[in-house]
C-alpha cells in the first residue's frame, strides 16, 4: 500500500505537468494546482515510511514516462521508436530501483 501511494504521486503529478501545458480556464488552473498539491501531499506522506531517494526516483520516473505517454496518446505528440525505447529503459530502472530497495526507510541491505 505504501508504493501504491507513490503511484497515485506520480499520477497527479502526471496531471499537473499536463495542467502546466494544457489549461486554458481558472478552473483548470484550479485543478492543477489541486495536482500539485496532492502530488506533494501523498509524495511526502509516503516518504516518512520508505526511503526518501528510491520513493523520488520511483514518483519522478513514473511520472516523466506517464506524461510522455499521455502527450503522445491524448495530444498525438509524435513517437518513435527511440522515445519508446528509452521510456522503457527508464521504466526498468525505477521498477529496478524498487526491487532492490528494502520497504523500511534506515534499514541496512
């Protein structure tokens, strides 16, 4: 449950990168400034339990690769193959990252 509150970071945090770009009314502005807020909310919250580096690198690389993927599904940004690529290669060094990290913050290897 700890790493999913990373994720729901990286999601908001997908939202109000999106908000940056995209909002046109207050009301958007409003809602990406709720983004923003949640974002570090949850992303704090999460960082009293588990170690503060790997729940930042899992929460800023799940959010780059989710704001490349939703720019290219939902504003037909282009894509090739070495974008693809390298949301990969990052996608597995973040899961890779949390594979190897112990779920307590200060616990030893």
């Amino acid at each position: 449950m700890r790493w999913g509150s990373v994720i729901l970071a990286a999601l908001f945090e997908i939202g109000w990168v999106m908000g940056l770009k995209h909002a046109d009314s207050a009301l958007e502005w409003i809602g990406t400034a709720a983004a923003v807020a949640m974002s570090f909310y949850i992303l704090v919250k999460a960082g009293e339990k588990l170690p503060v580096g790997t729940v930042y690198a899992v929460f800023t690389g799940l959010g780059t690769a989710g704001t490349v993927v939703c720019e290219i599904v939902l504003f037909h940004e282009p894509a090739n193959i070495a974008k693809l690529a390298l949301i990969g290669v990052l996608l597995c060094g973040v899961i890779g990252l949390k594979l190897v990290t112990n779920e307590e913050k200060g616990e030893a290897s």
